[in-house]
C-alpha cells in the first residue's frame, strides 16, 4: 500500500508544478532575467545529466569507458563534426575502451 500513496504524492506533486507554472503572470516571464534563465535551464539540465550518468555508478564517482567516450564526443563536437557522428564517435571509443580493458 506504501507504494501506492507514493504514486499518489508523486502524481499530485507534479500536478502542482504544472499549475504552479501556469499562474504565473505574463508579465513576470517577459522580464529579460527570465528569459535568459529559461533559455539556459534547458542545457544545465542536461550537463547535469550528463555529468551523473558519465561518472556515477550509484555509489561513487568512477572514471572508465563512458569518461573516454564523453571526451571523444567533446572532441567531435569542437571539430564541428554533425551530431550523428558525434554519437558515432562516442559509442566507437566507449566500445573501444571497454574492449580493451
């Protein structure tokens, strides 16, 4: 039963959030702080995410195979290379890395 009024919590919390973002007065979200806030989020986020599941296994902070490959992507991305080699090239040294090690 427990889990069950998590689900309920964790579904009224997030209706909350939803509503909470639609009172918001216009005029609040026009401000330029705002703006520039609400277009950079998006991008911290998904660093954030991306520093979690490249060097957390749950417990610690490892360096391995994923590292090697978030740096080859890094590197692609500096040299300009279109995303879908960017994905290559990470994939390739991540399997590269691990089969060698």
């Amino acid at each position: 039963m427990n889990i069950w009024i998590a689900v309920a919590l964790t579904v009224l919390g997030c209706y909350a959030v939803k509503l909470a973002g639609l009172l918001v007065p216009a005029g609040v979200l026009e401000r330029p702080l705002v703006r520039r806030l609400a277009a950079l989020l998006p991008v911290a986020l998904l660093a954030a995410l991306t520093a979690q599941q490249t060097f957390a296994d749950g417990r610690a902070l490892v360096l391995d195979a994923r590292a090697a490959g978030l740096a080859a992507a890094g590197l692609a991305l500096v040299l300009r290379a279109p995303f879908l080699l960017v994905v290559g090239v990470a994939v390739g040294v991540t399997a590269g890395v691990r089969a060698l090690g």
